[in-house]
C-alpha cells in the first residue's frame, strides 16, 4: 500500500489554502497528480510544511515525521510537492532538489488540478 505525505508552503498552508483542502479533495476523488492511484490501495500519512522560507528545515522536517510515524509502523513511501510551492514559490527548485536528494522515496510534482486563473473572479 502506497503512504502519501504532502509537502506545501508554510505561508500558504498557514494563510491561504484553508485547511488544505483541495489537496485533500483531489486526494479524495483522485484527480490532478492523484489520478495514478485510482485504482490502487492508497493512503495519506501527512501534510508538512516546508519549514517557512527558504525552507532550510524541510530535511529536518521529513526526518522528524518518519521518527513521529516510526512507533505505529507507518511509511512515507511518497511524496507529493504541493501547487503552492511548484508554482509560486521562489525557493521551490531548491526545496524539490532537497526532498529528492534525501527523502530516498519517489518524488512527485504536483497536487491539485484546482489552480483558479483569478482568485477574486
């Protein structure tokens, strides 16, 4: 079974996105980057913050939820970078490169199809 983590801006998790919600949604109805699940035995361990720019902590941040999930047994087995940092941070390229280099699962770009063209339509 597949143990999906996603990882988002602090900034917009804390002030935008409430609750997260259309990554929880999309994860829910498999669609946007979820869509490869549909048909597979899937679960969400976690939401986590990129620590808050320019995410010096996201390492620190991935280590410590694998000690948090390590007593019941749970395993991050991949990672979903949210819209809010592939597409609006400044710091996302460095932050990917980070999650890829040390989180040693799979690394997937992407979240959520639900990307308004205008906030305030």
């Amino acid at each position: 079974m597949e143990k999906i983590l996603i990882v988002g801006c602090k900034k917009a998790m804390d002030n935008v996105c409430i609750a997260c919600s259309r990554c929880l949604v999309a994860f829910n109805r498999r669609e946007g980057e979820f869509s490869r699940y549909k048909d597979d035995d899937v679960e969400l361990v976690g939401l986590l913050n990129c620590g808050d720019c320019p995410g010096a902590t996201i390492v620190t941040r991935l280590a410590q939820i694998n000690l948090w999930n390590k007593p019941m047994g749970e395993k991050i087995t991949k990672i979903h970078v949210a819209a809010c940092i592939e597409d609006h941070c400044p710091y996302n390229e460095m932050i990917i490169n980070k999650i890829k280099a040390k989180s040693g699962v799979e690394v997937i770009i992407g979240a959520h199809p639900y990307k308004p063209n205008d906030i305030f339509a």
